[in-house]
C-alpha cells in the first residue's frame, strides 16, 4: 500500500483511486490476474510502492481478447449508429476533463513528471484528441465507384479493421493511451489496452470512466502485466490490428510478430532527433527551444531533440546559455509545485543513462553541464540535465537513443555539411530547424529524413496532424486521417442490377 507521505500529497478523489484495490478490466468486471500474480508500481521521485496491480497472463488475455470480440460481433457496439458512437466518445473526453486535477495527480505520481505539466499537457490533449476523434464517426464514408461493367452497382464501406491490442510507454502514460484508444473507438474497433508496467494507474481510471458514461462492457479492456503480457497479446489470433510506442528494439519484435501473422501494426518507435539552429536565427528562441527540446519531461520522450547542431561562429554563445539553463533547472517530486524536472521512470533507466554518460565521456565527449544522478531530499531516480560537447558524430552518444536528459551538441560550418550529419542516423522521427529565412526552413523541411519537422519551435502536437517516424523510427502514423485509416479497412460489394 501507498505510505501516508505519498497519499497525504493528493487530493481526496486521487487518493481514494490510489488506495484501492486495483484489478483488470474485462468487459464489465473487475478481476484479478488469473494465476494471482501481481506486480509493483512505484513512485519514481522516492522509489515507494504506490500500489499493487494484477499481472495479466495468457489466460488474462484470452479472457479480454473475447470480451472485445463479443462486444465488436455480437453486443451494443456491433450495432451501434455512427452518431451514439460519437456520443460516447464525446462524453468520454468530457469525465477526463472533469477528473483532470484527479488524473493529473495520478499520473505525477505514477510517472514523477511535475503535476502542473501533467494536467497542462498529459490530461488536456488527452481531452483533446478524444474530443477530435469523436468528430470521425459521422464522418466515415464509403463511394459509389464508376466501373465499366453494365447494370452494375459497386461501391466500398469502411469498416472497422476489428480487435486491437494497442501497447503503450511509461512516458506519457495516459496521453498515449487516448492516441491509441481515440481512433479505434471511432472507427467502431474495440480494444485491448496493455500500459507499461511501470505507469498502469492512469488507464486504468481511463477503463473506468469509459464504463461510467455508458461504453459497452468489452469495448474498452485494460490489461496490467509486463512485458510478457504485451506479447500474450501480440501473438493472441484473436487480435486484429496492433499498435505499439516503446523502443525500436522491442518494436522490431512486435512488427516481426504481426506481420508474420498478417496482423495490421502500427509502430510508433525510438529517435534521436537532429535540431539544428542556422546562422541567421533568434539566439535566444533558439536556446529556449533546444532546451525545451531535450529536457522537456526529463528527457523521457520519443522525439527529443537530442542532437543539436549549432553554428561554429554562435556555438560558444548557445552552449554558455545551455549550460546556465541547465545549472538553474528546479529537479524534485512531481507533485511538488515547485519542479521543473522530475525524475527518470526507474533505477534502470536511471543507470542506462549514466552508463551511456560515462561511455561518452570514456570516447572522448566534453562533459559541460551535469553528468550523474540528481540528489534531492525525497530520493528516486533524478539525473541531472546533461550537456556534451562532441566533434565526431559517431561516438555512441551521438548515435545511440539514450532517452533522459542528456543533450549531444555539435558545431558546423556549412548547410550541406548539417544536413549530411543530420540524416546521418538509423532514425528519422523528428527534425528542427531554427532560422528567420523562410526560404531555407522550406529547403530544409524538404532534405530532413524525418516524419515530423519543426521550425522554430520543437514538440508541436495537434490530434489532426500526422505523427510517426521514417527508418527505424516506426511504421505508420497516428493522428488525423491517417490514424483513423489505420483501424479501418475498406470493403467492395458489387451488386449485378
């Protein structure tokens, strides 16, 4: 059970979430794990148990996986209008909005991110994309087609592509669900959700509110396990479409897995993401951007900006205000109103980053700003904002995603050099670009192998923008129409007249 210190920090509905017993859910019931395993989550700002959680199994699985079958083949779901659907999701989008200071803390708690950018960031935009794909329901259409056959009518439905198992990280626990959930609930898919392991409180109060405002039982089943339950449900026949965010390295796993069962998969992976400043840009926009770029959620994301190549003539001038960014960052508990930075997710993300800090510094990387763990009153697993200074692009730390905060900074001279450089990785999720020259953000938006590129801001998100990787960086994309399209799949029916 959470100690008193912990729950003493939330308030009484957040707190109440937390001390309850937590169980699966499948279709409408709240059960344990089969076999009664369980598992830890654990605060990462002090490294206390939270809470107890089921760890699903093979039978687990099969149990949710037909629960979502029965709701998509046989119950309310199957044959619900378009616009109800929409209803519900709606609906949905606003129990999140009104439980926002409740998740918010929840999910600092679970996950260490500062309170205040969980509600700001974490619980808005999950509001935000449920309330964006609850507009897609309505809106999914089939054409008549003009084939050349006589007395003929041919025309396409879009139809929901079936049972997903949708897979979701530690680091942006409940936002990642609702990219995941959005548009297959509006597609008229049902879902098997398996969180991390280490962040499962949040979608599981995601799986309850679903209920409360009147989802059918099975539509929406949350899964807690580990990794072996994530590949219960990669492998399950029963599943139809997978959607995974995690590393590249497990990615390529479960794309193996699906596509060697001809199962739909979308992979949202790893990066190591070039930002690159030109000559001609706003130094102190581009500083506060690279900054944010790279320490925004203590590193902890997918499309940090985790390479920055800067102007040799300007490249003093950007890393001396790095640096005195950096020693000034407020690092402590998310829950404190205080932080700036919480802490990495665990003690072995916290010793993967100090490995790959102490390797840099073993080839040769200048070290100008932090290089180890954090020490703060409440413990856990704090590293300090980090900052190399390096002149060989494949040194590991240049290369390798280290996810934490440690930022790779580099000095060029010329454009096509920068871009060579950038391009110049298995990876391609995300690029930026700092410059007043429209001309040369457009040139540059063209030559970046990256599926999103930024100018002169980093991180921007919206539900209707496209977001997924290129190389090793994933397959697919989430968001928009190409999200929704995802879960879809397009049926001819040819009618002789």
């Amino acid at each position: 059970m959470p100690t008193t210190a912990l729950t003493d920090r939330l308030d009484a509905s957040a707190r109440e979430f937390v001390l309850a017993p937590h169980r699966l859910l499948i279709g409408a019931a709240a059960v344990e794990a089969a076999d009664g395993r369980t598992l830890a989550s654990l605060d990462p700002s002090s490294g206390a148990e939270i809470a107890t959680v089921p760890l699903a199994g093979r039978h687990d699985v099969d149990r949710a996986v037909a629960a979502a079958r029965d709701a998509l083949e046989t119950g309310p779901w199957q044959r619900m209008p378009a616009a109800e659907r929409a209803r519900l999701i709606a609906a949905l989008a606003d129990a999140v909005e009104d439980h926002s200071d409740e998740l918010a803390e929840i999910e600092s708690l679970d996950n260490g991110k500062p309170v205040k950018l969980a509600k700001v960031v974490d619980v808005a935009d999950t509001v935000a994309y449920l309330r964006y794909f609850s507009g897609w329901p309505t809106k999914i259409e089939g054409g008549v087609l003009p084939v050349a056959a006589e007395r003929m009518l041919c025309y396409t439905r879009m139809e929901p592509v079936g049972v997903c198992g949708q897979i979701v990280p530690w680091n942006f626990p409940l936002l990642m669900a609702a990219w995941k959930v959005a548009p297959a609930l509006a597609a008229g898919c049902t879902v098997v959700l398996k969180p991390a392991e280490q962040t499962p409180l949040s979608a599981l109060r995601l799986g309850e509110l679903a209920l409360e405002v009147g989802f059918p039982p099975g539509v929406l089943n949350v899964l807690t396990g580990d990794g072996s339950t994530g590949a219960e449900l990669v492998e399950h026949p029963g599943v139809d479409k997978i959607g995974f965010t995690g590393s590249t390295a497990v990615g390529r796993q479960v794309g193996a897995k699906a596509s060697g069962a001809l199962k739909r998969v979308t992979l949202e992976l790893g990066g190591k993401s070039a930002n690159i400043i030109l000559p001609d840009a706003d130094v102190e926009a581009a500083v506060k951007g690279a900054y944010q770029a790279i320490y925004f959620n203590s590193g902890q994301a997918c499309n940090a900006g985790s390479r920055l190549y800067v102007p040799a003539q300007i490249f003093d001038e950007v890393l001396a205000a790095l640096v005195d960014r950096a020693s000034q960052a407020r690092l402590g508990p998310g829950l404190d109103p205080a932080t700036q930075l919480g802490p990495l997710i665990s003690a072995e993300q916290q010793e993967r980053v100090m490995r790959c800090v102490r390797q840099g510094e073993a080839e040769g990387a200048h070290l100008l700003a932090g290089g180890g763990p954090a020490l703060t009153e409440s413990g856990g697993w704090f590293f300090s904002p980090t900052l190399f200074a390096v002149e060989d692009d494949e040194l590991a730390v240049s290369r390798e995603e280290i996810f934490g905060p440690v930022l790779v900074a580099s000095a060029y001279e010329e454009l096509e050099e920068v871009v060579r450089r950038a391009n110049s990785t298995p990876y391609g999720l995300a690029a930026g670009v700092w410059t007043r020259d429209l001309s040369a953000a457009h040139r540059l938006a063209q030559m970046l192998k990256a599926g999103t590129v930024y100018v002169n801001r980093w991180g921007a998100s919206d539900p209707a923008a496209p977001f997924g990787g290129v190389k090793s960086s994933g397959v697919g994309r989430e968001h928009g129409w190409l999200g929704l399209q995802a879960h879809l799949e397009a049926k001819t029916v040819w009618v002789a007249l």
